[in-house]
C-alpha cells in the first residue's frame, strides 16, 4: 500500500485526494492545511490531520509528498520533502523563479528523490492521442498549430493568491504553461519566438505566443481575464500535409480528404467530486497521478513531466512575460 501525505486541500488537493481514492493500491495516509476543515473535507477514516505542511513531512508516516501549495511555496515544502521521501510531486508550475526550481533539481539530485511536477496536459487523454498522432508522422508533416486556454477570473484561490501576480506569476505562469509546457513535450524547443500580452490592467492576465520552428509554426493562446459567465475553454487544431486534428467546438475530430470523423475516447468514470476551479473532469489529474503511484510502486524513475522539463517550460514563459518586441 502506497502511503500519500498531501499537503494543500484546497480545489486542486480535492482533486487530487478524489483521484488517489480511485486509485487501488493507494491511501491517503496523511493530509494537511492551514484550514483544517478543508482537509478534514478530504480526509478518510483514519487519515492524520496536520494543520502545517512541515509537520506533515517531519511526522507523518507516508511513502510519498504531494504538494498542492500555492506557486510561491512550492519550492520551500519540495525542498524539505526532498528531505524525508523519495517521490515527491509538485503542482505545476514547479516554481515561482527559475533560481527556485533549479535548486529543487540540485536538492533531487543530491537526495535520489524523484520528483513529478503537476504539467496535467502531457497526460489529458486528447492531448495523449495527439502526441502519439504527431509522433507517428502518419498524415505527413506539421503545417502549424494552435493552442488556446481561455478561463474566467480564478476567484477561488485561497487569500486571492492566484489574481496576485507576485505569488501565482498570474495566467502566463499558471494557465498559459500548460500549453507552453504541452507544446515543447511534442515539437521541441522552438526556434524564436513572438509574445504579445495586455497593456491595460493585470499584466499577466492574456498572453499570445507565436512559437517558430524550421518548417512551421505554433500558437499558444491564453488568458484568465473573461467574466464569471464565461465557460472554460482549452482547445487545440493541429494542421498535417494531409489532415487536421482539431479538439474544438465539434468535439475531437479528424478531417481529411476523406471527410471529417470523430476520434474516440473512452473516459474513466471516477467515484468522488469536487467543487470550483475551471475544469470539467478529472481524467488527466488521474492519469497523471495513476503514473507517479505506478513509479512509486516499481522503484522507477519518473520519466514525464520531470522537475528539468517543467524547469524549461517556466523558463521560456518567464521569457514571455519579459519579451518586448
């Protein structure tokens, strides 16, 4: 039995205690946070329940940390984490500084420890068929593509940390990654790049990045600055020689010259709920989460999503939120 000890129980630790619940094999063993009916909220019949993160990884009798801390205390709880386990998972993005996460990937190195870090769409069942698409060259070569992540103001956010700039990095750093993240685990390190953000208001609240590589290009769009009406949005249309993969209004679709089809997709129906954020399942977290457990279990290393490529993609972001053309 894998023992987990989750610190954070706020919208994203829901999700994940939703997730390890459906996972066979798993407990969680320990849960903490600063407001103890959350993680009372989240805790099962014999979980223990720490008001303090450090209490949790210096006590807690678990196998492995997961960190859904706000961004601007990911790399204090992993570093200490680091410490005590060896599997650490870390939301995304891995860090507020570039300077922070590299001395998580020191303190991993110097501890054996293995750390995965929460960049949920590598494992989006969609985006997974897309990557194996674009992989098998089976429809000729890229043309260009387009990634959008559109999401009403996240209000949510415990103490209003996320509409903070200076603790969540705003949406470049916490909505805008994923697809920066998603498009370098697929086409590689671009080129050069373009990026053009608001200048009224919030900073960091839209950002539009053209992506160039040898033969073509990607665009990442994404913004967290709609009203409350507004619907969660993420969608993707990537152009081949000989088709286009489109995840959009439609569905998830396949045109060719054939004509258009839908591509398939058996979701897993998973026990438990959760309340707010911008989401509409939990299958990604799930997969993410059935992937670190199953390295865990084997004694092997994490091989996707690692702490070096979710170090890279801040990199390039921070870049974003620097560029002036």
């Amino acid at each position: 039995m894998i023992r987990v000890g989750l610190i954070g129980c706020g919208f994203m630790g829901n999700m994940h205690a939703n997730c390890y619940k459906n996972i066979e094999g798993v407990t969680l063993a320990a849960v903490a946070d600063v407001r103890r009916e959350c993680a009372e909220a989240v805790a099962e019949a014999g979980t223990a329940i720490y008001s303090d993160g450090k209490d949790l990884i210096n006590n807690a009798d678990v196998d492995v940390i997961d960190i859904c801390l706000p961004t601007y205390l990911h790399a204090e709880y992993a570093l200490l984490a680091m410490e005590r386990v060896k599997y650490v998972f870390v939301e995304k993005p891995v860090a507020l500084t570039e300077c922070e996460a590299k001395k998580m990937i020191e303190k991993s190195q110097s501890t054996g420890c293995n750390v995965q870090v929460g960049q949920v769409i590598r494992f989006w069942d969609e985006y997974v068929v897309l990557r194996d698409i674009v992989a098998s060259g089976k429809y000729g070569r890229v043309v260009n593509a387009n990634f959008r992540r559109l999401s009403p103001r996240p209000d949510w956010g415990w103490n209003n940390w996320l509409l903070t700039t200076s603790l969540s990095g705003g949406a470049a750093q916490d909505l805008h990654i994923h697809d920066i993240d998603y498009a370098r685990s697929i086409f590689g390190e671009p080129k050069s790049f373009a990026t053009v953000k608001n200048i009224i208001g919030e900073k960091n609240s839209y950002v539009n990045t053209v992506m160039t590589y040898d033969d073509f290009v990607v665009g990442v769009e994404g913004t967290w600055d709609l009203p409350g009406s507004y619907p969660f949005t993420a969608t993707f249309r990537v152009v081949f020689e000989n088709a286009v993969v489109e995840n959009a209004g439609a569905g998830f679709m396949l045109y060719t010259k054939d004509g258009a089809e839908k591509i398939e997709i058996e979701k897993k129906q998973l026990a438990g709920g959760y309340e707010g954020g911008n989401i509409s399942d939990l299958g990604g977290y799930y997969n993410e989460l059935v992937y670190f457990t199953d390295r865990v279990r084997a004694g092997e290393p994490i091989e996707r999503a690692t702490l070096p490529e979710a170090t890279e993609s801040l990199a390039l972001v921070l870049k974003e939120i620097n560029y002036n053309a």
